[in-house]
C-alpha cells in the first residue's frame, strides 16, 4: 500500500530541525508543479500562541498587499539584526510613521516595561490594607486568581491587535483603524486619562512607602500626620517624578536598562520576601482556610463593620476589594507603546503584553499568600499600620523592625520597586502622549510631538505626562478632603480613575475588534485562532461589570467618581467644540522618500551632537 503524504500547503510550522511549509515549498519547485491551496486550508493553517505561533516578518519578498509572506515569517531565525530592524521600519513605513525614536528594545526589555508597570510589589501592597478592609483575606485568596482569569483574556485579546499595528500610538491607533478617527479620539483620550492617573498612583505610593519605609525612621516623619505624612508624600511624588524625567529623557537604551534591571529586582523580593517569612518568620502559620475566607476587616469612623455601610453587605464590600488585583493589572499596553523601539515589534509587543500579566499572575499571588498567612490577625493589621500599610507591618513583626532587620529592609526593597514602577509607567505614558501629538489630537501638539535629536526619546511628552500627574495627585486630594475621606485613602480615589479609565480604552478597543473592520485579522502575526471572539466578548463583559465597582463613592473611595465624572464632562465639551470638526485622525507624516529624509536628519543631528 503506498505510503500517504501531506500536501505541503497543508504543513504548519514545526520548531527544531522538523520541516517548514516554506521548505517544502522550497524544495517541490524543483520537482513537481506547486497547487495553490484552498481558501479553506489557509485559514486552517492560521497561527495562534504557543507552537502555532508565527514571529514578525524580517524583509524579503512581500506578498501583493505589501505584508510580508509567511515564508518571510520562517526566514526571520536567520536574518541578522539589522535586517530585522530595516523590516520593522518598513512596518512602521505602510503605518505612516518615520523612525523617530532609537530602535535598540529587545523582546525581553519589551516584556520588562509592562511588567515593571504591573508592578506587582506596588499596586498589591499599597492597597493590601484596602483589600483586607474590604474583602478579608479572600481578596487575596480568591480575588487575585478571580481577576487574573479576566485580565489573562483581556491581556491576549489585546495582544492580537498589538501584533497587526506595531506603533506607539497602540490603543488610539488601533481604534482609529479599526473603526474611524472619533473612535480613535476618545480612546487615545481615555487611555491619556489613565495613563496620567497610573503615573500618579504608583509615584504617590512610592512615595508614601519610601516616607514610611526611610524618611520616618531616618528623620521622624509620621506618614500617619497628615501635614507630615500625605502632604510630604504629595511633594516627595514630585522629588521622585523629577528623577525619573532625567532618566526617561536620557534615551531608550537607559530605559531599557532600568526595565531590565526592575524585573530582576522585584522577582527578588518576591522570593526572598516569601522565602523568609515561611522561613524566618515569627508569626504562626495560618491554616489555608483562613486565605480563602470572606471576612472584611474594616470599620467605618464610628466603629460599625464596613460592610453594614455598603449595598450587598459582605458580597458587595468584597466585590470592591477587587480593586487591589484589577488595579495591579493596569499599564500593560507598554509593550504595544514601545514597539517602535522594540526589534521584531510585532511578535515581540504581542508577547510582552501578554507574559506580563501572565508572570505577574504567579509571582503575585506567591507574595501575597506568603504575606496574608504570616499576618497576626486581619483588625491588628488594619489597627497597627503604619504610613507603609499593613505589608510593612507583617514583614516587621515577622523579621523585625528598622533599617537594621530583615523586615524594615525588605520594606525599602518594596520602596525602591516601586520607584522602578513610577518610572517605567512615565516612559510608557510619554511614548502614548508623543503618538496622539504626532498626529495632532490635542492643544500643543507642535511642541509635544518634538523629539530629542540626542537621545531619540520624546522629551517634551515626558515632561508634560509627568507635570500632569502630579497635578491630579493634589486634585484628588482636595476633593478627597471636600468629600470627608480620610487623606490616608487618597490611593484609592487615584487608582481607582486609573483602573476604570485604563480599561475602557482596552475595552473599546477590544469592543471594535470584534465589531469594526476585520481587516486586522489579516495583519496580526499572535493569533488565537478560534477562541478569538469569544475571549474578546468575555473581556468586553468583565469590564463593563467591574466598572461601577471602582467608581462606587464610600468613605475609602469617594472622589473617583466625581473625578472620572468630570473628565468625561470636559472631553466631551471638547470633543463638541474642538475635535469633532478638526481632528483628522491618524494620518502619513509624508511620502517614503520623506520619511526616510526625516529619518536621516536625526541620524546626522546625532552624530553631530555626539549621541
């Protein structure tokens, strides 16, 4: 009986020395007649994640289209580098874009950005107190690995479309194409929204850590006074955010290299954290029930149970601890912003969006476990915290107290993460501002679309992002005062703008990938084959669900909601009288000859200037 064989076009990429459809294809030109396959084998063959995946083009023949073929996908392995980036800038050519900014990001330093921005030592330990106020220890046990299922979908839906447009614009772009430049408008608005906001949100807890961690034990500071505790932590945000201008304005390769050295850094901490207090630690271990236990600890001013004052009582109090993991998962869209730094942008932003939420889902809840089992007792902590939460409290009376103890030191090594996060979340939220000025979506756009001939980095959009968010800090505080909340609860209202914001640009953006042109699909090289739309329609769902949570006004948050409020009231004032009739969108910086000039003036201003 003769042996059967596989029809080449019918072949899917294999890793290891096992044959490729290009090979094949290769080599049966030499022998027999090649059948194009039919429409139905193609979409068979499509890529997804994992083995199926496909990594970006690398040059050669296009197909009729202008995108590169799949062979030319195959032949990546064996280009060198500089060919890479050459086809990358030929990506970001058919977008319309000249290469302003210095490609040198490798797929690791892509994945690092989002990562550090996750920041999974400052989001789940500044609002710890929160979560354990609102939820018990279930907000850790069962709220983290709740929110992580959701954010896992939202992370990779998100990923498909970052791999079929590879620019810093990301989501404002994506929307733009995906349905038309209003879309676009109010994404790139909202996504600017929350993008300021989680720049606040990790300054101002890195902060308020560094002052309780540091300033307190060195100077005497009381992070719990509130003239000395959130006022200095107001202008210690803005001592931290000038620092980390000057690093963002001094290049891509010093940011790629503080991303880095911010993955290293907080995986350390994670595990000695872990490792000491299951080791080291002097507190009793907990049964694993108590983790997975729905008690919410907090009291309203008079003393009565928090949840008595919320709709839904223990239900609804820890459905609004969520806030402490869906916050966490804020600011992973880096990886599509940067990918005009990135070499190989297609493949490597699809998997930088996607690994960040997924490592930070296991080494966060490795951290948060070991701390919520070695915890005294949920209203000691809440009681004793100090200006550095409850986080603090259990790493001192587990390893002991002050700069000279295991506990007070890996409290500052918690300060510093946090200061890498600030930073990587002000080089992200520039590179979104320089894309939405590039294409002239707001007032002084002129000046903030300007990049610096030395570094090839978007000073002018650093500086604006930066200024901005510190100015949201001081605004929530006033309404955090007017409303009656306590000042020490000002995170909440910061980060509870960020989160809502953040996801309803993914959001829509997910929405008009389902819904607006399907063109994309053609374009993406990270796909999810046929589980697409439906993790898509999931991911739309659990946004539009948890957004009421985090804007629900109580004592611990009540200015998110007039804050967000008032954000939509002014953009749509302005949408109205300015951008509906002028913003033309996303739109060709010139013809490929006039790119390629533009791209040559930066190179002669950089070797001129010695850059």
């Amino acid at each position: 009986m003769p042996r059967r064989t596989r029809s080449p076009a019918r072949v899917r990429l294999r890793h290891g020395n096992r044959t490729t459809p290009c090979e094949i294809a290769s080599t049966s030109r030499k022998q027999t007649r090649i059948v194009a396959p039919r429409p139905r084998e193609v979409a068979r063959s499509r890529p997804g994640p994992g083995l199926r995946h496909f990594s970006d083009p690398e040059g050669g023949s296009s197909s009729a289209d202008g995108r590169p073929t799949r062979c030319e996908e195959v032949r990546m392995q064996g280009r060198s580098r500089e060919e890479v980036i050459q086809q990358d800038i030929r990506d970001l050519h058919k977008l319309g874009y000249a290469q302003e900014l210095f490609r040198t990001m490798g797929g690791f330093s892509n994945f690092a950005i989002s990562f550090s921005i996750i920041s999974i030592l400052t989001g789940a330990v500044i609002l710890f107190n929160y979560g354990l106020a609102l939820g018990g220890p279930a907000s850790v046990g069962i709220g983290w690995p709740l929110v992580t299922v959701f954010t896992l979908l939202i992370a990779a839906t998100m990923a498909e479309i970052a791999s079929a447009y590879p620019t810093a614009g990301g989501l404002y772009y994506w929307a733009s194409r995906l349905r038309n430049k209003d879309w676009g408008w109010w994404t790139a608005w909202l996504n600017l929204g929350g993008q300021i906001s989680i720049v606040a949100g990790i300054n101002y807890a890195a902060a308020f850590y560094l002052a309780a961690t540091f300033l307190n034990p060195v100077f005497g500071i009381d992070p719990n006074v509130e003239t000395l505790g959130v006022l200095n932590a107001i202008w210690i945000t803005g001592v931290l955010i000038l620092i980390e201008i000057g690093f963002n304005v001094a290049g891509t390769r010093v940011v790629a290299f503080m991303n880095d050295l911010s993955v290293w850094w907080h995986i350390g901490f994670v595990a000695a954290i872990a490792i000491l207090l299951f080791v080291a630690g002097s507190q009793p271990i907990h049964d694993l029930g108590f983790l997975f236990s729905v008690a919410p600890a907090g009291t309203t001013a008079e003393g009565a149970p928090i949840a008595s004052i919320l709709p839904f009582g223990v239900a609804g109090a820890f459905a609004l601890s969520l806030l402490q993991a869906q916050w966490t998962y804020t600011g992973y869209d880096a990886s599509a912003h940067v990918a005009e730094e990135t070499v190989r942008a297609r493949a490597a932003s699809a998997w930088g969006v996607f690994l960040s939420v997924a490592v930070s889902a296991v080494a966060g809840y490795v951290v948060l476990t070991a701390l919520t089992l070695k915890m005294t007792d949920p209203a000691d902590v809440l009681a004793n915290s100090t200006g550095g939460g409850g986080v603090a409290y259990i790493l001192e009376t587990n390893l002991g107290a002050g700069l000279g103890q295991l506990g007070g030191l890996l409290a500052l090594g918690i300060a510093f993460a946090m200061t890498f996060a600030g930073f990587s979340s002000i080089a992200s939220s520039g590179r979104m501002l320089y894309a939405f000025a590039r294409d002239d979506g707001m007032p002084g756009s002129g000046w903030l679309k300007k990049v610096s001939h030395r570094y090839r980095s978007p000073a002018n959009s650093v500086i604006a992002i930066s200024v901005a968010s510190w100015l949201l800090i001081a605004l929530i505080y006033v309404l955090t005062k007017a409303f009656g909340g306590d000042p020490l609860f000002l995170i909440a209202g910061v980060t509870g703008v960020s989160t809502v914001l953040l996801y309803w640009a993914y959001g829509l953006c997910i929405a008009l990938g389902l819904w607006g042109d399907q063109s994309w699909r053609n374009e993406r090289v990270w796909s999810l084959g046929r589980w697409s739309r439906p993790m898509a329609l999931v991911s739309v769902v659990w946004i539009i669900l948890i957004s009421p949570l985090f804007l629900y006004p109580f004592p611990l948050n009540p200015a998110a909601l007039a804050t967000t409020a008032g954000f939509l009231v002014l953009l749509a004032i302005y949408y109205v009288v300015w951008a509906r009739a002028r913003f033309k969108g996303p739109h060709r910086m010139g013809a490929e000859a006039e790119l390629t000039e533009i791209e040559k003036e930066f190179e002669q201003a950089a070797e001129q200037l010695g850059g």
